[in-house]
C-alpha cells in the first residue's frame, strides 16, 4: 500500500477532472485509471495549500503592508501595533493638558510677518471680538477689543540717535534728503509731500533738521502763531530796551560842567558773544522712523485656553486610520473596538459660561440653561433682552420659570415675545399682579442648533 506522491512534490493545476467511464477497466498504481481522479484532485487541493502559503501576509512595517495588532499603550515606540481609540484619546488628553499649562489667555507672542493666520490666536491690531466666541478673552482683558500693536515704534516719529555710524534699517537721517515712494511707503503714506515733493514721482523730501532745535506746534494756542506743522523758523532776540545811569560830573565838552546826561565816544554798548543765541545744550543726531521697527514681527494674543473638549474627534476618522494600517480592508463591529463607545460619546462638547451651562450634541442640536436673577423688576414694561452666551443658527424653543428666596410667586409670571426673539437673544417680559417680589429669577431653557 503507497500514497500518491509523485503530482505532490510539484502540483499544477488540473484544469478538469477525469470521469471514469463504465467501459475503463479497474486498473490500480501509479499510472492506473482507478487512481487519476485521486491524483488530479490532490494536485488541485496542494496546489492551493501552496498558494495560500505564499500569499499569506508577514507582519507590517513602515516600508509593507502586512498583519498589524491593535495596542491600547501610550508608551510604545513600536512600529508594528496600531493605536486604538483609547490609546489616540489618552494621547489627546495629554496635549490638551499640556497646552493648558503652556502660554495663559491673553499672552502676546510673535510671529513672523508672512503668517496671516495663526489658530489659538487674534491678532493684535486694535479690533474687536465675539465675547460668547472668546469668553475667556473677553474675560482677561475686560471687553472685547484687542490691544493695538502693530507699530511698537510709530512710522514718522522723531528719534534722537546717541551714535554716528550706520543706522538701523528703519531709521533714516532727517537732513533734507529725498527717499523712495516704494521703499518707504509707510513713512510717505504719512508724510505725502510735507517735507518736498522730491522728483514728483518716485520720491519724496525728509525734513532737514541738523543743528536745529525742536519746538512743540502752537496746534492753536496762540503762542507761536502762524506756524504750520514741520515748518522752519530763524533766530531772533525778543524785543527789549536797555536802561542806564548818566554819571552827574564833569563833562568833558562842556568844560568840566555837570550835565543831565552826556555820552562820550561811539554811542553803542561793547560786543560779547558769539554768532547766535542758545541755550546750554548736547549734540544729538535727528532720525525719522522711516519703517516699522518690529523686525518683520506681528504681534497676536492668546484668544482660548484649555479646552474640556474640542469636539473634533471623528469616529470614522479613527476606523479608516486602523483599516489602512492592515494589508487587506476590512471590518469591525463597534463591540470589537475597545472604548468606541467612549469616544463617540467624547464628540459632545460641555460648556460653561457665566451662569449657562451649553451643550453641543453630534447631531447638531445645541442646549443651554441658566438664570437671570432680577432685583425691583417695578413691572418694568419695556421688554428685557437676554444675549445667549452662544448665538444658535435659528431661534431656538425656549422655556421660561420663575423662582424667588421667599417663594411669593403666585401672582408673578414671566411671557417670551416670540416677534422679537432670534438666534441670538430672547425678549422677555416679567409681570406681577400686586408688585410685592422685589427679588425673582428666571430660570431659561433654550434648545435649538448648532449646525
């Protein structure tokens, strides 16, 4: 008795399988008509056994494709295991964590020029902002308008250089030279043609002030009238009289007699001084901010902090990464991922402001409740106009209840002008029979959208 071996050691496949005829004789061996259907479907099944084998994917790595095992560690530095969502989440926690402890909201931090757009950052140029958007801001810097400073050092501002020398690129001697419109567009978008009008097109004059000393502009008080802004003025000595005491003696001309009053010789006083008037001063060189000095820097401010949740973790987002960390796709039940509940659970967003709790859902439906707490409401019959902390995309339902320390609110109530309200505020009227609450809260309720 022997097995069949020989089609075994290098199968091929079969294309058809032999059907024994009522006419084949009964022949057994290695060769005979009895064992050929045998052999043609053991080359098949071991031809298929070798395929398998050679097509069976290897581990995966960062240059194949292959089996990857998933890993919830937060630690590893493995190439081979993929992250599940307890382990991308964790990882998360810890970036939100460290941003919290990094710059405070409201910090002013530098970037680059070419930068127009930063996240986590308003830019500091004087605008203002959404308090219920920036909340924290809106906090830190009581109100809702940035500080400006995009010009630490004002274009066309005069500066007293202590040093000869070149001057740093974004100041320029005033000494009556003539500079470029382009190169300097600040300075003439400033100036225009104050100082000259250079050669009429491409350039403009800077003011020539060597030796000269500075004198604040009348701007209308009447002390130094007449003068326009930048204008120049000569020395002149304030207009005086001099007094003297004639010497009662003997006058030379007149033979010895005492006269009222006599001079003899050239009638001026003796010369002192020099070529002008001054005071006690120092020699200092007049420059002109010419350019900004922040060195190619624009200033931004921190505008929110740590995060409870951002809200952006996506679901798919996660599968999709796992699927294409495998060599072949393929799928999961929710109950084979670990913590998926957890974080599609994370995709709703918890906000507190002031005395409003909000909560954002994935859906896109947007709750928020909270109180207004009204001292000697009078019956006050103008409408009262509370701004929801976080505008909704439509007027959303709200519920409206009443509440007091002494619980007298039998007779008080509380009505919504639906006319009025919108997305952004409700009005609302509070009311009472016999005014004798002077201390009531309105307890609110707003469900509506977010997207």
């Amino acid at each position: 008795m022997a097995n069949i071996t020989e089609e075994l050691d290098n199968p091929q496949w079969a294309e058809g399988i032999y059907q024994l005829e009522t006419t084949d004789p009964v022949l057994g061996g290695p060769n005979g008509i009895a064992n050929r259907q045998a052999k043609e479907l053991a080359a098949r099944t071991q031809y298929l056994k070798k395929k398998q084998e050679e097509d069976k994917p290897g581990a995966a790595s960062t240059t194949k494709a292959g089996i990857v095992q998933l890993s919830s560690a937060t630690d590893s530095n493995s190439e081979e295991l993929a992250a599940t969502p307890k382990a991308v989440k964790a990882a998360y926690d810890k970036a939100v964590e460290s941003a919290g402890k990094g710059l405070p909201v409201g910090a002013v931090i530098g970037f680059p020029r070419s930068i127009t757009s930063q996240e986590g950052y308003l830019k500091a140029d004087g605008s203002t902002f959404n308090q219920s958007t920036y909340p924290d801001l809106y906090r830190v810097l009581g109100g809702n308008r940035l500080p400006d400073m995009r010009d630490t050092t004002p274009v066309g501002e005069l500066v007293m250089w202590t040093m000869d020398g070149a001057l740093p690129d974004y100041l320029i001697d005033a000494n009556g030279q003539n500079i470029s419109r382009t190169a300097y567009p600040e300075l003439f978008a400033k100036w225009g043609t104050r100082y000259g009008a250079g050669n009429g097109s491409t350039t403009f004059g800077v003011p020539d002030w060597r030796g000269e000393f500075p004198r604040f502009w009348d701007n209308g008080r009447g002390v130094d009238v007449g003068r326009a802004l930048g204008s120049a003025q000569s020395d002149e000595f304030k207009s005086h009289t001099h007094g003297g005491v004639p010497q009662r003696a003997g006058d030379s001309d007149r033979g010895g007699a005492v006269s009222w009053f006599s001079i003899d010789g050239i009638g001026q006083t003796e010369a002192a001084g020099g070529s002008e008037t001054r005071p006690r001063n120092v020699a200092v060189r007049a420059c002109i901010v010419a350019k900004p000095s922040d060195k190619g820097i624009n200033y931004w401010i921190k505008a929110y902090g740590k995060v409870t949740n951002a809200g952006v973790l996506d679901a798919s987002t996660l599968a999709a990464g796992l699927q294409n960390k495998s060599d072949k796709g393929h799928t999961h039940r929710a109950a084979e991922i670990n913590d998926f509940a957890e974080a599609v659970a994370a995709l709703t967003v918890y906000q507190k402001i002031g005395t409003f709790d909000i909560c954002k859902l994935p859906d896109g439906t947007q709750i928020e409740s909270g109180t207004v707490r009204i001292q000697n409401h009078n019956n006050n019959p103008t409408a009262r106009v509370l701004t929801w902390p976080l505008a909704f995309i439509t007027a959303p339902v709200v519920v409206a209840t009443l509440s007091a320390p002494e619980g007298n609110v039998r007779d008080i109530w509380v009505t919504i002008d639906s006319r009025q309200s919108n997305q952004s505020a409700v009005y609302y009227w509070v009311h009472e029979q016999i005014y004798n609450t002077p201390d009531v809260t309105v307890n609110f309720v707003a469900i509506g959208r977010w997207k």
